[in-house]
C-alpha cells in the first residue's frame, strides 16, 4: 500500500528553540500508525507541525502534494482532521452545532444532515444530548464529540492527539474500538499519539517512537510490543 | 407617571443606540479580544458619508442602505489593511492603532465636512408619535429600526452557517481553524458589522445629537457603559445593557436634581466604575480565568 502522509527531515521551532530534529515518519493508506513517547518527548508538536500550526522546515507530504509550510485551514480542507489535545471543544455551542461547524468546508445540507446521524449512528449518546451545551458533557461525551467532529470533515487522514488522556478504562475502551471501526468502515486513515502505549500498540499496526524530539525506533506495532526495552519503559511489565 | 413614561420611552429609544455601540464594540472585542476606540468615529464617518448621499439628491432609504453597505466594505477593509498586519502584537500596538484610527476619522470628517454643526433630517419627521404626547415620531422609529436590526442580527447568528462559523472563529480561534474556518477572514467580517451597525446608529442617533465630528464621543461612552453592564463576553447582555443605561440615564436627568442635563454623561462613567467594582464580568458575562 501507499503512504498517504510522509515527513522527512523536519525540525519544528517554538520561537528560536528546536523541539523536533529531523524527523521523518509515513503513515500508510488505510492504517494506523502510532507514535509514542513520554511526556514532552515532542509527539503533540509532530501533529502540531503536519497541520502547520507550528514553525517548521523541512518536507510533508499528503497524498503526493507537499502542504509544508502551508496554513492550517488550507492543511485541513485537504482531508486531515486533527483531533487536538484537550477535545478543542466548542463549549457554549450545542453538541450538534459542534457537528455542523465540522461541517463547514463542506456544501449539501442534506448530505451534511445525513454525516450528523451518520455521527450520531457510531456515537448514540452524542445524539441524546444533541441540545445540549457541549461545555456540559462528561470528559468521554467530549472525546467522542472531537471524534464526531472530526468526522464531519469527511477526513482521509485523522490525526489523534492523546484520545485516552483523562478518561475511565471502560470509556477508553469504547472509543478506542470505535476507532477501529471508523477506521474499517469509513476508511479513515490515523496518526495516533499517545501516552498509554499498550492501548496504542494494540490498535495500530504501525508504531513509531520519538524520545527529546528525535525518532529512535520504528516498526510494526507487533515487533514493538515484543521489544524487551519498550515493554520495560512503556508497557511496564 | 406620565413624565416617567415618557422618560423611559425616550430612554428606550437612546438606549437603542447605546446598544447597537455596545453591540459593534463587543463584536470586535469577542473576535480580536481588544475595545476598538475608534467604533465611535468610524460610525460618525459614516453618518457624514450618509449625509452627504442624501445632499446629492439621493432619497433618504438609499442613501441609508448605501452607507450600510459602504461602511461594512469598509470595516472589512479597515480589519485588512490596519489590524491583520498587527494582530499578534501586544495590546499597545492595538491601542495605538485604535487612537490613530480615531484621529484619522475625527480629522478626515472635519477636513471633508468642516467643523460646523450639521442638521441631519429624520426619515420619521418629528411631532408626537400617534397623537399621544409620551414619545415622538423620531423616537418610535428608532426604536423599531433597532428592534429591526437586533432581530436580523439574533437570526443571522444562530441560523446560518456563517454565523456560526463567526461564533465558531470568536470562541474557539484554534479549534475553528482546525475545522478549516477562515478565522482572519471571520474577524474582517465582524469588523464589517460592527462598522454597519455603527453606521445605523450614527444615522439614527444624528437627527437628535445633530451631525459633526465630535458627535459619536459621548455616544460611544455610554456605549462601553452598556457593554460593560451587560458583560463584554456577552452581545446579548451588550444589547440589555445599552438599553439600560439608556433609561438609567434619561430617569436619573429627570429625577436627581444634581445631575441635570449637564452631568448625564458622567452617568456613564459612575456605571462603569460601578459594575467593575461590583461585577467586573457584567450581568451576563463569563469571568475570565487566566492560568498564570
């Protein structure tokens, strides 16, 4: 298969400060790719930096086009939702307006009508509290609200930053097989970032590790998972 | 009691433009977190720009409509040229943008128009509004052309897509840019409202104040006065607030001996320091929580 999304040597600044050195990473079309890391190792400045929200050099490409450089807005009309850290809820903003404003590249009311039960078909309790002021949801109702959201975009590429962070087990477990799901039955692509590296490892089939802004070891999430040092500092057995 | 009814309607009706101010002003603060000073004389501008269409020989609704449309062209505008350029800069620089703004207005109308006192005509006339004695013409007209504009405004925010988006853009600016909003492109649109709005207060607010360059001053501080009651995170409470003011105003002229007609504006100011002493978030306004 084919790479959707491809970074080779890209260095990400927050103002005269380095945080990303010469990374490069693929995700593949139709996968799940991870990355992992510890805190501060750099993994929301990677998903940062592919939606141009950083400072970056170096090259990205998405689906053959280089969008380097390029602004957020226009990044994300290309097919990539970035689900961000902290949910990016639109708290005074009702859930289903939350859904339509993921909508807004987009044309067809109908067709956008039909995304919003498509959405609410995965997510079922999104569509009980369809009224309901999205600031009032629980932490996981946000998270699958993000998801939803992104959704509306139509994506070929999502890009996950820390999905699990603050959830209950049970929630994490839900999501993440809907994730799954999404990701078999709509096609959606996804570069996954997260701390909980044997739920990552489970659901990816590609894994990449990233320790103070560099890329130490990649491979498939099985040979990951099997590696004596990563189930010692990140699996933790 | 009639006296005070007829002060509380003719409160309504100045209020009515307070709050179209305060409206304008939270717009712009909602998007770009900063009170542009300059709202007052960019209305002024586009009252003299009305005045001088209607000296042309154009019929008053024309000219009405035109100077909406050139002041919304020119809001947007005024957002590209000025503000885009300095939108990461400190507060400072906005500041000074702003005077700069207000100077450039104030000077530009009186080298254009000269400094005289100018009678701006109603569309309304003038006289008793429906043989009754408590409001005139003038006022009752203002009152339904705010009602007019509020409504339009409440409708065009919640149902359409740009207006959400707008909302979208002003509460989120990171998120909605995720979801491939526009946010600069939303701001210069606020700006273009803001500026429109503007401009229909100043046109309805000139008949009373009649027209020069200095003619929005006032207006504008008992339009901060209206935005900080209601709360300036708050375009509904910005709009309660403006009317509020406007009869709090108007009563306390009428009723406080002290006060007069000469102290009214200093009303303004003692709400001001008032809600920020007592609810420095307004009525309606969310406190700000800032992680230090």
């Amino acid at each position: 298969m084919s790479n959707l999304l491809e970074a080779r040597e890209l260095n990400a600044f927050y103002g005269s400060i380095q945080v990303l050195f010469g990374l490069g990473l693929e995700v593949e079309d139709g996968g799940i790719t991870t990355l992992l890391g510890a805190n501060g190792a750099g993994k929301t400045t990677t998903l940062r930096s592919l939606s141009g929200m950083c400072h970056t050099n170096g090259e990205i490409r998405f689906d053959g086009k280089s969008i380097g450089g390029r602004a957020t807005e226009d990044i994300v009309r290309l097919g990539i939702a970035h689900v961000p850290q902290g949910r990016g809820t639109f708290s005074r903003q009702t859930v289903e307006e939350n859904l339509q404003i993921g909508a807004m590249t987009r044309w067809g009311r109908a067709e956008i009508a039909a995304d919003i039960e498509r959405v609410y078909g995965y997510f079922p309790r999104l569509k009980e509290r369809r009224t309901q002021q999205a600031g009032t949801l629980s932490g996981g109702e946000q998270q699958m609200l993000a998801v939803g959201r992104a959704m509306m975009l139509r994506p070929r590429l999502m890009l996950l930053d820390e999905p699990s962070f603050g959830l209950a087990p049970l929630v994490v477990e839900e999501l993440f097989g809907i994730l799954r799901t999404l990701n078999k039955n709509e096609k959606v692509s996804m570069l996954l970032v997260e701390q909980n590296a044997a739920l990552a490892l489970d659901l990816a089939d590609h894994a990449y590790l990233i320790e103070t802004g560099r890329l130490v070891m990649d491979g498939p999430a099985q040979k990951l998972r099997d590696d004596e040092n990563i189930r010692k500092a990140y699996l933790g057995y | 009691m009639e006296l005070f009814l007829h002060q509380v309607l003719a409160g309504l009706a100045t209020g009515g433009i307070y709050a179209c101010m305060a409206l304008a002003v939270v717009m712009i603060y909602q998007a770009i977190d900063h009170l542009n000073f300059a709202q007052g004389e960019m209305a002024m501008f586009s009252t003299f720009i009305a005045w001088q269409l209607i000296q042309w020989g154009f019929p008053y609704w024309l000219a009405f409509g035109a100077t909406i449309v050139i002041s919304f062209a020119a809001g947007v505008l005024i957002e590209r040229v000025v503000l885009r350029p300095i939108h990461d800069a400190p507060v400072l620089s906005h500041v000074v943008a702003f005077i700069a703004l207000l100077s450039i207005f104030n000077s530009g109308a009186g080298f254009l128009w000269d400094w005289t006192i100018k009678n701006f005509a109603s569309p309304f006339g003038a006289g008793p509004f429906l043989g009754q004695n408590l409001i005139n013409k003038h006022d009752a007209g203002m009152i339904a052309v705010t009602i007019l504009l509020l409504v339009f405004l409440y409708l065009f925010f919640r149902h359409t897509r740009i207006g959400l988006a707008m909302r979208a853009a002003a509460a989120n600016p990171e998120s909605a840019r995720l979801a491939g909003i526009r946010v600069g492109w939303m701001t210069a649109l606020g700006w273009g409202m803001a500026a429109a709005i503007g401009s229909v207060a100043g046109m309805l607010i000139a008949p009373v104040v009649f027209l020069e360059p200095n003619m929005m001053l006032s207006i504008l501080l008992y339009g901060f006065a209206g935005a900080v009651v209601g709360g300036l995170t708050s375009p509904g409470g910005a709009v309660l607030g403006g009317f509020a003011v406007g009869v709090i105003e108007n009563l306390a002229g009428t009723y406080i001996p002290v006060v007069g007609r000469e102290m009214k504006l200093s009303i303004a100011l003692c709400i001001i320091v008032a809600v920020l002493c007592v609810k420095p978030s307004g009525l309606f306004g969310r406190p700000v929580v800032t992680r230090v």
